[in-house]
C-alpha cells in the first residue's frame, strides 16, 4: 500500500529542525551550508541545523568542537570553518551526542559512512544509525512525518529491500509515518564546499513525491548544480555505475602510470597530451586540488 504525499501536505509542510548524522566529510559541510543558508519552509523563522555525533572515544570531541564553532574537518576546505563559525554564532547549528535531540527532526540526513567486507557492502555504521533512530522516532509527535534522507552509499535495490522493511519493523511505514529518500553524495576532500554547490545530484525516493520534498531542501545549497529527481532505485544504480567507473579509470591509469615509470616516461605529459588531442584538457596533471574531467 502506498501512502501519496499530496498536494496540500506539501503546501502546508513545515521545516522546523534538520538533524544531520555524522558529522564527516559528507555531513559536517552539509549541516554547514543548510544551517547558513537559513532554510525557510512553511515559516518564517530559520530551520535549527543539530548535528548527531554518537557517544565514542574516538569521536566524541566533535560535539564540544562544534558548538565552539569549529569545523572538526581537518586541512584545507575553503568557506568550511567560515559556515561553521557563523551558523554556530547565530545559534542556528549546534552539535550533541544524544539521538533523542531528532524526535521532533523534520529532515534528517544520514551521512554516515558505507564501505564493503569482501564483495558485500559493509552496512554496520549505517544501520547503528539509523537503530538509534528508529527507536527515537518511535516516539515522535503524532501526525508528524520526519523526511529520512540517506547520503550514504547503497547497492541497488537497497532502499525497497533492506531500509523500508527495516524501520516498518519499528512501526515506521513509508509514506505513512515517514519518508525515505536517498541522495547519493558526490564530495570531494579539500573541495567539500564547492563540490556541494556545484555537483549536480540526484534527489531520490520511494514516495513519488519525496524527490520533490528533498529538492525542496538542497535547493538551498546546490546552487550551481542541477537537481534530478528521480527514484531511489535509479539513484542506486547510477551510484554504483559512476563509482564502478571512476575506478576502472582509476585502474587503467595506474597501469599506464607503471608502464610509463618501467620506461623512463613522463606520464604526465603522456596524460596532457592525449586529453588535448581528445579536446578534454584539464589542470590535474599540475594540481592534486584540480577534478580530473580529462578523458585519461
């Protein structure tokens, strides 16, 4: 059974608070940018921005480093700790380790890393998040239906498979008491801020019209780059085909690179010159802050 999102629920959609899970390299620039930028859906009053950093040895700094006002994102990322340090001092964000701060979240983002054991996505981090928070939505306000956004990385077919059954086994149903969305992130160390305005990005979801929802909201902070909408299976498989690809190219050049090493050749230049003939140069080859867009 579906549960359509329709028109006057969207018209009359308020966005109050936004909690942002895992304050790395994906989420720490997020909750920045959407607490500076001043979100304004269904009120005047500025949406509240609170970054969850779960309780950890390791980690637990963040929280204290946060709400001080400082980016807990190491080296150089340009406007980073400009965000923070403004958005904090206008007490639009601040950070805690208590999940049960998301039980009246209206948006909650999910930025907390996927890697893989073997051949297997590797999901501990993120179903340790999102346990925490399906137990406190168990408690939300009655009526009220949180927008869950998962920036994570996901094999296909996961978001129908594996996430909706999981929060319908905490009483959460899609479309009924929450909505999933998904919206593959595509940053980039030492350009976080920038990749995040400029990137064009998929806004995904299992509701029709949860795309439109999240567009809603990163409308505010991609403002150089081009929403899609779509849904969640096709932002899944588009995911997994662009990280597939960035990998075989990735792979291809090392080879190259070991070749041209074995014979004494720049491969660099070998590089340059095979982007020019291809009319795709780019400033990589010189600058390990620079995207290759290059063809090699």
């Amino acid at each position: 059974m579906s549960y359509p999102l329709y028109r006057n629920d969207l018209k009359n959609w308020c966005v109050e608070k936004i909690g942002v899970i895992g304050p790395g390299i994906v989420g720490m620039p997020m909750a920045a940018m959407l607490a500076y930028s001043k979100i304004r859906i269904g009120q005047n009053k500025p949406a509240e921005v609170v970054v969850v950093q779960r309780k950890s040895n390791t980690s637990g700094w963040k929280v204290k480093s946060i709400n001080e006002g400082k980016s807990v994102i190491g080296g150089i990322e340009p406007e980073l700790d400009r965000l923070v340090e403004t958005a904090v001092k206008d007490g639009i964000l601040s950070a805690s380790d208590d999940y049960n701060i998301l039980v009246d979240a209206d948006v909650i983002l999910v930025c907390v890393q996927t890697d893989k054991k073997g051949l297997e996505p590797d999901y501990g981090p993120l179903f340790e998040a999102l346990t925490n928070t399906a137990e406190v939505l168990q408690n939300k306000k009655a009526g009220k239906k949180p927008l869950i956004i998962i920036e994570s990385t996901l094999g296909p077919s996961s978001m129908e498979s594996i996430i909706k059954p999981f929060f319908a086994k905490y009483g959460l149903i899609e479309g009924k008491d929450i909505y999933l969305g998904n919206s593959p992130n595509r940053v980039m160390p030492g350009r976080l801020v920038e990749r995040i305005k400029r990137s064009d990005k998929l806004v995904a979801g299992l509701n029709p019209s949860t795309p439109q929802m999240i567009s809603e909201i990163y409308s505010n902070i991609v403002t150089e780059g081009t929403l899609y909408k779509t849904n969640s299976l096709t932002a899944e498989v588009v995911k997994t085909f662009e990280n597939a690809y960035r990998d075989v190219r990735i792979a291809f050049s090392a080879e190259i690179a070991n070749y041209c090493d074995f014979n004494n050749i720049n491969f660099y230049s070998v590089r340059d010159k095979v982007n020019t003939l291809l009319h795709q140069e780019d400033k990589a080859s010189n600058s390990p802050n620079e995207v290759p867009s290059g063809d090699f």
